[in-house]
C-alpha cells in the first residue's frame, strides 16, 4: 500500500527525516512510537504534503505511484487521510459544507457525479451516528468551539465520508479521556479492512490497547530504530526510551 | 491645505424651490477645499484626484434596463427607483397607501417644501466635521431629489422601503445628489433598503447620496446599504443618525469598492439606553478603492453600541477602515464594542484600519480590536489534505470569513441575493490571483 524508501526531508535546513524506510501492506496497521521531537508528527505531514517540507532525497509511493510530485488535495484525493493531532478550526465554513465540499473532490476524481445536497445529508447524519456525534455539529463552523473529543471524532466522521486507502492518526488519543478514547478507537476499528492501512502515531502504549497493530516502530532522529510486533509496545511501557540514544 | 476642484453647478434645476438650497449649499462648499493627502480624514483617499479623473462616457439606458436593476428575489417591498438623482414614478411600485409615509422630495407641496427646507439646509451640520464630511455639503450643492420618510407615533412602515439608485455615465457631466429623510416617532418602525445598483458594462458614474436618520424614544430602523455601484464608480455616500431614549438602529453597509468609494456613517446617541447596531463588508478587487469611515457619539449614559466590520482585500485593491468612538463626560455605564477584521488576498493589496476610541467618562465598558491577516495557511492545508483544491478552499475561507455577518442578515431574501454576488465576486477575485494578467 504504502512504501518509504530511503527518505530524508528538512525544514528551514534542519534536516528532520534521515533515511527512513517503511514497507505498509495492504490492511495493515503500523504503530510509530518515540519520544517527542523524533519527527513522527513531521512523518505525518510530509506523507500529506503539508507545504514548506523538502523531501531532499527517497522516495513515497502509495500502491506504487510517487506522492512526492502532488499537491496535499491530490494526494488526498489519491486516498491518504491523515487525522489531525489538533484539527484547525473553521468559522464561518460550515462542517457539512466543508465535507461535501471535500467529498464532491473526491467523486470528481472517479469521474462520479457529486451527490446532491440530500442525499449527502442523509450520508453525514448516518456516519455521525456510528460515531455518536450529534448531526447537530454539521450545521456549525468545522470544530468551531468543539471539545478536544468533539473534534476527534470529527476526523473519524471525515474518514469515514471519504473512505480513504492510508490513514495516519497523529496522536489521537492526546487530550482525550477514556471514554472518548473507546468511542474513537472503535470507531477506527469498524474502518479496519483489507483494503485500508493505518499508521497510528503516538507516544503511549495506552491507544494500543484499544487499535491493536501489526507493526510497531520506534522512531528516533528521524528514522526507524527498532521494529518488532504489538508486544513491542507493552516492552516500551516499561523501558522507556532512554535506551535509543545508548 | 489640500488641493481644490472646481465643481460645476448642475446644469438642470428642475425643481425650482431646491434651487435656493443648492446655491447655499453650493455656497458653503466654497468656503471649503476638497482634501488633499495632507487631511486627516482622507488620509488614503485621493477624492479631489477621483473627482477630477471622472471617465467621460455618456450612454443612454432604456427604461426596460433601469427597471429590471436591483431587482431583490422574493422580496415584497415599497420600490422606489431613482436615476441620476430624479425619482423616476413610472419604474417604482407599491407606493400607494402609503403616501402619508414616504414623499417624494420633487413632488412635495409648497407648504411642505418649507417646513422641509430647515431640516435639509440645517440638520446634518450636528457635529459635522466640514473636512471630513465635505460629501454631506456636496450633496447640499447637488441636490436633485429624494425620499422623505416620516412614521408616526407607535406605527410602522410593514414593507421594506428599497430605494434603488441607479448611477448612469450621464451622471459624469450632469452631477446630481439624492437625499433620503427617513424620521420615526416615537415607538415607530420602519426597514429601510438603499441599494446602489452597479450597470450592465461597469460604465462610469458619479454618485453622491446622504441619508439622515432621526429615531425618536423606542423607534426601531433597520437599515441597509448596498453599495454595488461597480468597479468605475465614483460615489460619496452617508448615513447621519440622530438616536433618541431606546431608539434601537441597525445597520448593515455592504461595500463592494469602486474607482473611488467613499462611506460615512454617524451616529449620536442623544438620550440614554439608545442602542446602535452597526456591521458592514469591504470587498474591493483588481485596483479599487473603499474608505468606510463610522463615528459613533454617546452623549449620554446607558447606551451601547456594536460595531463589526470586515474586509477582504484582493488584487491591488485599497481599503480604509476608521472606527471613531467618543465617549462624552456624561455618557457613564456605556457599553461600546468595535471589531474590525481584515484578510488580504494579494501581497499587493492594501488596508488602513484605525479604531479609535475617545473616553472622557469613567463607568464605561469599552473594547475594541482590529487584525489584519493573510489567509490561514493552516487552514488551506487542512482542507487541502481533506482533498479540496488550493482555490476551492480559498474560496471557501474566504467566503467562511464574511459569511458570519451574511448569515445575521435577518431579511431572508436580502441574504439570498448577496450570497450569489458574493460568491462570483470571490470566483472573480480568485481567478484573478491565479492568472495574473
């Protein structure tokens, strides 16, 4: 699904990804786990194609096609989400305007016809239900005054409209309570299928609990340091980090 | 000391007996020079330059044109059209039944006629600043017509009174100015639409239009201004208002720029517990130019007022915002807001805003707060990663921007119009960033 090879990146000459590979197969759940500041999050927005990062050598392709020559709408568009670790709130731009704004892209780019306005409601109102979001939250401004979990699932509901390929989970259980966390971690759970691969980003083996991967890996200056299976996490819990820069 | 235009007395005087107001208004203007760079309140404005530089065109519209101007979806309204100042009978409609209400200046009898010439001649001069309100004396000099609208006590007006002003090419060589008297007794209600429509083509107009609104104890005035006068218009439009005890006004001013766009809004809390209401949008594109300027004056305890304005700045347009608020030693427990926000679609647009507020009471409550901004890039990213294009998302932000205010536009159909003109002049404005010619 998803291939890294060799990637180095920088930002304002500060060289943040050295060589790093990653092989995702399809239906596949990878974990990245490390220490603050070892470019997890920056993993996230250079696969997306946030501006103002240079891939300086290496490669990313998504089922065998380069990313790195598109634009963040088109590689969104050729099936990678990526669920903020703070979503950006939107005033003014409704949450039901902005995803059927998102999802008409994306049916534009099969060469589907947009759905018309009802038939879209009706489809946000079913998938705010599976993620127990009052629809109530369409009608206001995109995580306009949402709660940290308010937002969460906001960007589970987005992942489900648009039914992507890869998705990335930058730290999506920070700023969430048990309780949310149960919602959002079976709520990415029920989208697990053959066809769709996840990267699930973060610093505690607690959201691990709840979104079993396949893979772990531990990130460190801006590669991978260690992979291993799910008991990689448990194993992290209780060394720690410290034993990276030894 | 600023520069000094010649003005040409109009060429027609029709109405004799405005005449005799035009020469003292004329008289008046002499004593003045239009503002040069140097002069506070036009600072950013080169009005003597935009009056000077009036395109010479000259065209003649047919009345089927005129009629289907400005005209408002779904709106059941008093329509009253105006062209080139003159009230026009033959293109208004649903006036009658309400002729105790709303006059038309040229038609008025004699005796009226002097009962009204007081108010014209003498009213606006409250607390004018001569400099900065030279267009109120401009439009005393240029005097042509207008609408007189006068409810009386614990009544009301139950349509929308939409004045349509139409601004031909011939209103260059010919200058002709409107005024609209809208008084509202006490605990008398009225909505008022002035809608300065734009011309097939974007031809060339000169426009000058003054509106002065006196509420007395509990009056309610929603009041609109639609200045869609189009990318070559020269136009000096105001709005003074005189507030009395919990008079309520609310007004809304839509600018969408032109060669040279000029709007003063004023209002005086004259008697406690009066509130007023102002929001409005600036929206130039390619290389117009809007100045709003508002004043609000609390003179007396218990009032507040409201102020938001925001702008959106594309291609290599200019905007002024002066925000004044001047809280008078008596004026205790006022409540005054003012926010004025700012997004910039170019590197080479431009906007001036200055709040000012003025305080000489100590029991007030008073904020006021203004930014100037490029678009969230943070936020174009993230709806980008969620599939939208570069300018579809532009688009949207943008619009997002303004849409809060449009939104509170409480006339439903008024809305409904504005949110298409809005949304082709931000297609217009972002196909423009995309292909810079």
């Amino acid at each position: 699904m998803l291939s890294i090879k060799n990637l180095h990146a920088k930002i304002d000459d500060k060289q943040i990804i050295n060589g790093l590979n990653l092989e995702i197969g399809p239906g596949e759940v990878h974990a990245i786990m490390g220490p603050n500041g070892a470019g997890k999050s920056t993993l996230s927005y250079i696969i997306s194609g946030r501006d103002g990062y240079e891939v300086t050598a290496g490669e990313i392709a998504l089922q065998g096609e380069s990313l790195l020559d598109k634009e963040a709408d088109e590689r969104a568009r050729a099936g990678v989400f990526l669920a903020f670790q703070y979503p950006i709130e939107i005033p003014g731009v409704t949450n039901m305007e902005f995803m059927k704004a998102a999802h008409d892209a994306h049916r534009k780019e099969r060469g589907e016809q947009p759905l018309d306005s009802i038939s879209f409601m009706k489809l946000a109102r079913e998938k705010c239900k599976e993620v127990n979001l009052d629809p109530d939250f369409l009608k206001r401004g995109v995580n306009d005054g949402f709660s940290g979990g308010e937002k969460k699932r906001n960007e589970l509901l987005q992942m489900m409209i648009l039914e992507p390929k890869l998705v990335i989970l930058d730290e999506t259980d920070s700023g969430l309570d048990i309780d949310a966390l149960q919602v959002v971690a079976d709520g990415v759970n029920a989208q697990r299928n053959p066809d769709r691969s996840f990267i699930v980003i973060t610093h505690y083996q607690r959201l691990l609990d709840y979104i079993v991967p396949d893979y772990v890996h531990v990130f460190s200056k801006g590669r991978i340091v260690r992979s291993g299976g799910k008991e990689l996490a448990k194993e992290l819990e209780q060394t720690g980090y410290g034993w990276i820069s030894e | 000391m600023g520069t000094t235009t010649t003005l040409t007395a109009p060429v027609a005087k029709t109405y004799d007996w405005l005449s005799a107001l035009r020469e003292q208004g004329l008289e008046k203007l002499a004593t003045l020079s239009w503002p040069g760079p140097k002069t506070e309140h036009w600072l950013h404005t080169p009005i003597s330059k935009a009056l000077a530089e009036l395109p010479e065109l000259s065209a003649e519209l047919n009345s089927e044109t005129v009629a289907a101007l400005g005209q408002i979806g779904g709106l059941d309204a008093i329509r009253l059209v105006f062209v080139d100042g003159r009230f026009q009978s033959d293109l208004s409609t649903g006036r009658s039944g309400y002729a105790g209400q709303l006059s038309i200046l040229s038609q008025l009898e004699t005796s009226a006629q002097e009962q009204l010439e007081h108010r014209l001649n003498t009213t606006f001069e409250r607390a004018l600043n001569k400099d900065q309100h030279i267009g109120a004396w401009q439009n005393l000099s240029l005097l042509s017509d207008g609408l007189v609208i006068r409810v009386a006590a614990d009544s009301q007006i139950d349509k929308p009174i939409h004045v349509v002003l139409v601004a031909t090419p011939n209103s260059r060589s010919e200058q002709q100015a409107t005024r609209i008297i809208c008084d509202l007794e006490r605990g008398a209600k009225a909505c008022l639409i002035e809608h300065q429509v734009v011309l097939p083509g974007g031809q060339g107009s000169f426009s000058n239009q003054l509106t002065e609104i006196e509420l007395e104890e509990g009056a309610v005035l929603d009041h609109y201004r639609l200045g869609l006068e189009g990318q070559s218009a020269v136009s000096l439009s105001a709005a003074h208002c005189a507030l009395g005890a919990h008079a309520r006004y609310q007004g809304f001013t839509l600018a969408l720029g032109g060669r040279c766009q000029r709007h003063d809004l004023v209002v005086h809390h004259l008697h406690g517990g009066s509130h007023c209401e102002l929001k409005g949008l600036y929206l130039p594109c390619d290389t117009e130019h809007v100045d709003v300027h508002s004043c609000i004056e609390h003179r007396l305890p218990n009032c507040t007022s409201n102020e938001v304005f925001r702008g959106i700045m594309a291609g290599k347009s200019t905007a002024v915002f002066n925000g004044r608020i001047h809280i008078h030693q008596d004026a205790q427990k006022t409540l005054a807001e003012l926010s004025n926000r700012n997004l910039l679609l170019s590197p080479d647009a431009e906007v001036y805003t200055k709040p000012e507020l003025e305080i000489y009471a100590d029991d007030v409550r008073c904020a006021h707060g203004a930014t100037v901004a490029q678009i969230d890039e943070l936020a174009l990213y993230y709806m980008q990663s969620r599939g939208i294009s570069r300018i579809d998302a532009e688009l949207m932000l943008s619009f997002g921007f303004i849409n809060e205010l449009v939104e509170k536009i409480e006339l439903e159909p008024l809305a409904q119009f504005l949110k298409p003109v809005l949304q082709s002049l931000f297609t217009r404005a972002a196909a423009a960033q995309e292909n810079p010619s």
